[in-house]
C-alpha cells in the first residue's frame, strides 16, 4: 500500500487505523509503502512503484499532493502507477469536479479559482486524465462517500468498478483529564465548544469565532491544533486579529499541535465538538472525534459531513458559512442534555455498524474483486 505514512496528515492517520485492522483477519498482511509527504524526484516514485509488486494486489492512497500536486510537469502519479504489475485498487479521498467551496479572498484567492477551473474543465485533457485516466488505471477504485463516486460515473468510470467505503470509526478511546484543563484555563462552569484538526481555510475556523458573539457568555471556544502548512499562517494570524476585532480574546483559547495522548484531556473539555468546514470531500477528523462518544457533534451540511449524518452517525447540520445558524444549533445543544446524550447515543451505535473491523472485511472483498477482475482481463488478452 502507497500511502503517507507516520506523518500529521489525515489520510496517514485514517491509513494507520486501515493497515491495522487489515493486518488483524487471518488471512490478509499489508506492507507499506510509506510517503512522507516531501518533494521527491521522478525515480523515487518509479522506486516506489517496482516496490507495490511485492504483493499480491498494490493499493494506492491517492491525493494528489502525494504526487506532486496538480502541474502536468510536476505530477509523478504515472511515474508510480505504470511500474505497478499487480492488480491494482485506488482509493480516491478528493475530488477537482464541482465548485472551489474554500474561502479567501485578494489576489492569491482569485488564481486559486482559475487553477481550480482549468482543473474542473469538462472538456480540458489535463483536467480529464487528472479526474478520470488517473483512476482508470485501477481494477477497482474505494471512494469514501457516495459524491466521489456520481463524479467517477459522470466523468465515465464504469460504476461496477467503484465501492462506497466509508471511513471506519477507531475503538472508542478513554476520555479523562478535562476538568483539570478547565481548571488551569479558567474555564471551570463554562460551556466548551471545541474544534480540533490543522487550522487550513476550508476548516474555516473563522465562523466558529464568529459565532461567539451570538452565543451566551458561558460559551466558550477551544481550537485544539496548529498549523502544518507554511502558507496557513496567515490564516492563524487571521484568526487571531478577528478574536481581538470582535473582543472575544477571553472566550477563546488556540493550542499548538495536540499529540495523540494529549486529545483525550482535551475532548473531555468539550460539551460540542464543532466541524464548520466548507469544503469536505470527507473528515476523518469528524470521525475520530465521533469515536470518543464524549461531546455531541455539530458539523456544516457540506457534502462530505452530509452523508456521514445520513448513515445515521448521530451528527447535528448547521447552513455552511452561516455564523447565526451555528449559534442556534449550538445553543439548543447545550441547552438540551437530552438531545445530546441521543446524538451521543446514534454515534455509538454508527460505531458499532461501522467500525475499522467492518471496514476492513469490505476492502479486502475489493481486494479479492481486484484479482479477480485482473485475471479474467488478462485471459482476455491471451
């Protein structure tokens, strides 16, 4: 499996948990094939690629920073998967067709528009290997929400070939040490609505500040993570010049990067967890926090949230971009422990339907579909 692997990155997180279970049924081992989400030349990828032939299917987690991003001199996604001998499965996390949904704006904002049109154009060839011939090459494509899959159906990927595997939700962790948290915060008696996950654009941060103004005084913010990106510093430095135009400096606390032992204590500090992205094609995120089953969640209706409340994930949807809508999700929340405990309730319930276990069984049947699929075409050929 090609995969970022042992770096802050969510698809290496989600991957992690994936490899894991797989490694866990009997008859199923996975041996990785790490990327550490650096530039690298052309040969590493072509390295890479002989390297998928160990196995009896080779699997590819595919973003396409993982390949260089988008330029069609800088992109080695055929540099890895032409040296690929092996049935092969591809697992699509995002998706170029549809409209830019992050928000921004000056000059930068305005050529990430353009790039993304030239990307999304139906009848421009790069666009087309980048949204279809990339994923053509697959046996058998994995998509983690049902969107991804109308837009491989429309672009003309054969719909037998692709399956709706979403995300699997990890064991439920212990939660404890939040009320020492509050304490040394101030925050003992306060109302908590937390976020955590990178501060990035589409995670849009912002509107939860926003939406402090409209919430009662005891209402307070905790924005668990930092920044991975050098270009989102301005997006932090954003945040913070709004917390202190909007007076809300003393209602609102931003961590640096949590490590994995130090997100217990802080999701036990939380009444709501907040997910107000505007651009999710899906969150592995939403799902780690649903897995703690500690603080109800409320999460935009953007297409990526949509369909994981619709699987009955016990998930509360707010209008995206909407500070006011928020507010009022958010204050009927905390102010009905009965409507919580019952979203809480759904989740465990989604966790039992849709643990890593589950997820696990159903990719390695599209592994075995995989071999199979390749084996009938290459008696085709014969």
């Amino acid at each position: 499996m090609f995969t970022s692997w042992q770096v802050r990155c969510g698809i290496a997180n989600y991957t992690a948990d994936l490899v894991a279970a797989l490694d866990d049924l009997d008859d199923t081992a996975v041996q990785v094939v790490p990327y550490d989400r650096r530039p690298h030349p052309r040969s590493d990828y072509e390295r890479w690629g002989e390297a998928m032939n160990v196995g009896d299917v080779a699997h590819i987690q595919h973003e396409y920073s993982f390949f260089g991003y988008l330029t069609p001199w800088g992109n080695h996604f055929a540099a890895l998967a032409t040296r690929i001998r092996r049935p092969l499965v591809i697992t699509r996390h995002v998706t170029f067709d549809g409209p830019l949904t992050i928000p921004g704006r000056g000059a930068q904002h305005a050529l990430r528009r353009f790039k993304w049109s030239l990307y999304n154009r139906w009848l421009g060839p790069y666009a087309t290997y980048l949204n279809r011939d990339t994923f053509a090459m697959a046996d058998q494509i994995i998509v983690l929400s049902a969107r991804l899959k109308a837009h491989l159906v429309a672009r003309g990927i054969d719909a037998s070939r692709i399956h709706v595997i979403p995300a699997g939700v990890p064991a439920t962790p212990q939660v404890e040490g939040g009320v020492k948290l509050r304490s040394m915060w101030g925050w003992t008696g306060k109302r908590v609505l937390g976020i955590f996950g990178y501060i990035t654009p589409a995670k849009n941060h912002a509107l939860a500040v926003e939406s402090l103004v409209h919430l009662p005084e005891d209402v307070v913010l905790l924005i668990a993570g930092g920044v991975r990106r050098a270009q989102d510093r301005a997006v932090l430095e954003a945040l913070k010049r709004q917390i202190a135009a909007l007076g809300v400096q003393g209602r609102v606390r931003i961590t640096s990067y949590l490590e994995e032992d130090q997100l217990p204590a802080h999701i036990d500090v939380c009444d709501l967890l907040l997910y107000p992205a505007t651009h999710a094609d899906s969150s592995y995120s939403l799902i780690t926090g649903l897995s703690y089953q500690h603080a109800a969640i409320v999460a935009s209706d953007v297409f990526g949230h949509r369909e994981v409340a619709e699987l009955g994930a016990g998930i509360e949807l707010f209008a995206s971009g909407n500070a006011q809508d928020l507010a009022r999700k958010a204050t009927e929340l905390l102010d009905s422990p009965q409507r919580r405990a019952g979203l809480i309730a759904a989740s465990v319930e989604y966790a039992r339907r849709y643990g890593w276990p589950a997820i696990a069984a159903r990719t390695r049947a599209v592994y075995v579909e995989a071999r199979a699929k390749s084996t009938a075409r290459r008696e085709e050929h014969t």
